[in-house]
C-alpha cells in the first residue's frame, strides 16, 4: 500500500467512525480544534493528519488512532513486483528466516 492509499484509508475510517457516531464534521472540528474543511480533507484523503492530529480526532470519537489506521501489507511482500524479482526476495527472505531458526532467533 502507498502513502496516497494508507491516507485515503486513515480518511475512510474517520469519516466511517464520525457517520456512526452521529457527529457532523462540524462537530467532529470543534471538540478537535480542526476546522472542518481539514476534516473533509482528512476524510477524503487529501490531507493526512499528523500523528497528534489523529490522536485528536480518535479521542474525540472515543476510539484508538491505531483504530483509524487501515493494516499495511506484512513485510515482505512482493505482489507489486514482477515474478522474477518477487521469488529472488522470496528466497532471500526464506534464507533470512532459516538461519535466524538455526541461530536460535525464530
């Protein structure tokens, strides 16, 4: 996932969280002292919060900010990369790991 598409989850989540709550952007900009043309940003993915920001926004609907984060694909993933390169790092990783099992890591 790109940093666009983490920033459009993050809005979707707080635009989806704000809707069953029942709160107005509005309102969700007045108890987060935002305004609400950030807060429709935010929501649209057009503007990412910074960290503090979110935090604002997630206690002022009662939820966590990992809450409005969407999940990142694990480490390692290869589906954007083409077949040759994602079995090379496939096999890189698979190494990685048998010899942190061997060294008494994994």
């Amino acid at each position: 996932m790109d940093e666009k598409a983490f920033n459009a989850g993050i809005g979707e989540r707080v635009r989806a969280v704000r809707l069953g709550a029942g709160l107005t952007q509005e309102y969700l900009a007045r108890k987060t002292g935002l305004t609400r043309g950030s807060i429709t940003n935010i929501e649209s993915g057009a503007q990412a919060p910074p960290p503090y920001r979110l935090a604002r926004i997630a206690a002022a609907l009662s939820v966590e900010p990992a809450d409005l984060m969407p999940p990142l694909e694990p480490l390692g993933h290869t589906g954007d990369l083409p077949a040759d390169l994602a079995d090379a790092v496939a096999s890189v990783v698979s190494a990685a790991e048998a010899m942190g099992a061997r060294d008494g890591q994994g």
